[in-house]
C-alpha cells in the first residue's frame, strides 16, 4: 500500500496505465453530446467534427497525414487489420506474395492472427530468432528475405517488447525490406509516449497504437496505414475509416484518445528521463534485497519504465500472488492453461529454459509512479522471495 495514497502501488502500466487528466476532460465533455459522426444533419456533423480533430492532433503526435489514421477498438484490431488486411491484398495482386516474416517475440495480438493466417489460407509465416536480450537477429532477416524477396507478402515487428522491454532495429528491419518494396507493420502499443516514434521518419507502412497505454480509455486504438497501400477490409458495413474499417466511431473516446496521445507524445522526454531514473532504482534496490535477482532484456535498448526481472528459485505466479497480497500489482509474462502455469513464449524465444522463464515478473512504470512505490516494493520484495522460495522446497519425510 502506498503510504501517501492509501491505494496499491501500482506497477503493471505495461498492461494499462490511468487515464492522463487531459484524456478524462476531453472524453467527458463529449460523452453527453449526441450525433452518429456518419449522420449529415448539425448534430452529425459536430460528431464528425470530434473526429477529424481529434485524427489531425493523433496524425501531428505521430508525424502522418490525418488520412493515414484509421480509428479502430484498439490494438488487437489494428494487428489483425494490418496482417490480414495487408496479406489478402498483397497475395491477391500477386499470389506468389505467401511469405510473412515476423519475429518469436511478438505479443499475442500479432503472432494469433499470423498462426490463423497459416492454418486457414495456407500463408507461410517465419517467425525469426532473437538474440539473448530478446533483438530481432537481422541478419535471419536478410537472409530470409534475400532467399525469394518477390514471395514475401509483408514484414511486422513490434516497436519494443510489451514483456521484457527491449527495443527492435525498426530502421534496420525498413532498410531491408523497402530495397524489395515489401511493406512494414510495426505494433508500437508499447512505444508510443515511452520513445520517440515518428511514422514518417521510420520509414514503416503501418503502425498499431492504442489509448489505454498512452493514458487514454480502452477499447479505442488506430492503425496507421499508408494510403498508398492496398489493406482489405475485415469489417463490412457502413463504409467508414477509408472503407476499411466499417463501424459507428465513438466520438467521445477517439477525443479522449487523441489528447492523450497528444500528451502522451509531447511529454515523452522529461517522462522517460523521469521513470528510467526510477527504473534503474527499482532495479538496484530489488538486487540489493535480493542479490541474485537477474534483470532481463536488453541492458540500454529498452523502454525507460520496463524492468522484468528473473527470482531464481521462485515460481513466478507465486510470487506476484504474495507481492499482491502485500497490495503491490505487478504481471508475470507466463500464461495459465488447465490450471498449469505455462512459461512465457518471450523468454523461451530469449534462450531461458521453462524453469528460468517460469521465474521472472515485470515491474512496469507510468506516469502516476513515485519513489513511494519503489520503497515499498523494496520494503517486501525480501519476505516475498524468502517465502516463494520456502514453499517450492520439498517437504522432508
């Protein structure tokens, strides 16, 4: 519990982080307002107004033409808009174009749709290796690439990763693929106000971001698409966000999404120096608790707030369990089927053995963090780890 607060000392922002104050008026001023932004009538049109503001103000955070932004419900949408909606459209114009190349580490919202994509119309998806911290490996990538560059329908690798926090050589994955015209999707959920992501500059086809991780409501994203290039629709109705992506928009929260974007990204410099100087506390009084704690990822290319980190000897989904009950909200990238903890796909990717990846918690920071947090993670980390670490022994007889 944090003692100024009297509320959990929240580190899962990584999952989702409180809506930014900005974010909250602009949606609330809008929620009482009626208007289907579709309908030509005033009230329609002052619907419709809220959006195209608000997707000017996401197209100047993000460095795009306002037509490149497509409202969707959030990133999972825009994954699966972009992989799909991209590979009917390029194998469509070619059908030679069954290649997709991605790498092992992507969230779930990438590597689901692409398993979908093999199963159900015959697409060959390359997951490529990563390297010990979790970076994409490029030379796989050229060398996938150059074996048959006209086969490849599209290239998607996230931004930075949503469990260790490593960053990907985004430019590098462009320089390659665009030498062969295939086109580059790049999931930045977990970017976007932690970096610096400019649309134009990296020089990607496509771009996933949604609200809740910048500080903004749920269930509203955008995918960043070039209008330039062909992405078949998934949605069919009402013809909206370029005919791609057919569905009622909700004014409200696309404004309260654009503001904290806006935001998000404005405040971006002085919120990374901020957290990365509490992340690298965390990390250091975590180890001087527990001394073999070991940090995860890459040791500089990272997000500024991520900090995952291996308790040997511990199950991990233990451990968060006994942090919780001490009110500290953390996440363990491990998932649960059948009653069995199932080690992270991430981590296993990184070379780590299922004991090792089956070890690890993230401890994620946002822009509601204090040094208040940081102290009572370090205040319970100890009896925490002692007690996960006690109750794996086996009981003598």
């Amino acid at each position: 519990m944090n003692d100024l607060t009297g509320k959990p000392v929240y580190l899962d922002h990584a999952a989702t982080t409180p809506m930014l104050p900005a974010a909250i008026e602009a949606m609330t001023r809008h929620l009482s307002e009626v208007g289907n932004p579709s309908s030509l009538h005033a009230s329609g049109r002052r619907a419709r107004r809220v959006v195209e503001e608000a997707r000017e103000t996401i197209a100047g955070a993000m460095s795009c033409r306002p037509g490149d932004v497509v409202f969707t419900s959030g990133g999972t949408e825009a994954d699966n808009l972009a992989l799909k909606g991209a590979f009917w459209s390029r194998h469509q114009a070619d059908p030679r174009r069954r290649r997709i190349l991605s790498t092992a580490v992507e969230h779930h919202a990438v590597l689901d749709p692409l398993m979908w994509l093999a199963e159900e119309v015959d697409a060959e998806v390359e997951l490529l290796p990563v390297d010990r911290y979790g970076r994409l490996e490029v030379e796989a990538l050229r060398t996938s690439i150059e074996r048959d560059p006209g086969s490849v329908a599209l290239v998607s690798v996230m931004w930075a990763n949503n469990e260790v926090g490593t960053l990907q050589p985004v430019d590098e994955v462009v320089a390659l693929a665009s030498r062969h015209g295939i086109p580059v999707h790049t999931d930045a959920v977990q970017a976007v106000g932690n970096v610096p992501v400019d649309f134009a500059a990296s020089g990607v086809d496509m771009l996933t971001l949604t609200g809740h991780k910048v500080g903004g409501p749920f269930g509203v994203g955008a995918l960043v698409v070039r209008r330039e290039l062909e992405v078949t629709a998934m949605l069919h109705g009402g013809g909206q966000e370029r005919d791609i992506r057919s569905g009622t928009l909700d004014a409200p929260a696309i404004a309260g999404f654009a503001a904290a974007v806006e935001a998000a990204v404005k405040g971006q410099p002085e919120h990374a120096e901020r957290i990365a100087v509490l992340r690298d506390r965390l990390v250091a009084d975590v180890r001087r608790v527990v001394p073999d704690a070991v940090a995860n990822g890459h040791p500089t290319l990272r997000l500024p707030g991520n900090a995952h980190l291996r308790f040997p000897g511990c199950a991990g989904d233990s451990l968060l369990m006994l942090l919780d009950a001490r009110d500290i909200e953390c996440s363990t990238g491990s998932a649960c089927s059948a009653g069995i903890a199932q080690p992270s796909h991430v981590l296993i990717a990184m070379g780590m053995d299922e004991e090792d990846a089956l070890s690890s918690l993230r401890f994620s920071l946002g822009h509601t963090s204090t040094d208040a947090d940081v102290d009572a993670l370090a205040a319970a980390i100890g009896p925490c780890v002692d007690r996960a670490r006690a109750s794996r022994q086996p009981v003598a007889r």
